[in-house]
C-alpha cells in the first residue's frame, strides 16, 4: 500500500495542467469519437429495424 501511494504521489508530481490548446484539441477527439458511435449505433439500428 504505501509503494502504491508514493508511486501515485509521483504521478501528481510530474503531471501538469494541459494547455488550452491541449484540452481544446482533447474535446475535438472526444466529441468525434461520440458523434462516431452514436451514427453507428444509428445505423445500425434502423438496419435491424428494417429486416
């Protein structure tokens, strides 16, 4: 237990804040990567409706 608390208290040490450039390039991903699923699963259930 205390190996894993200090591994993660040198995780925080070393992570920093992303950018604004960062995180607006993340949100671009992910709200891509939602859009894509979501058309598949429409796609795929109007398919299935249909037969």
């Amino acid at each position: 237990m205390r190996e894993f608390i200090e591994r993660s208290m040198r995780i925080l040490h070393i992570a920093k804040k992303p950018t604004r450039r960062e995180l607006e390039e993340i949100i671009k991903i992910a709200g891509l990567g939602i859009l894509v699923i979501g058309f598949t699963g429409v796609v795929l259930y109007a398919v299935f409706s249909v037969l």
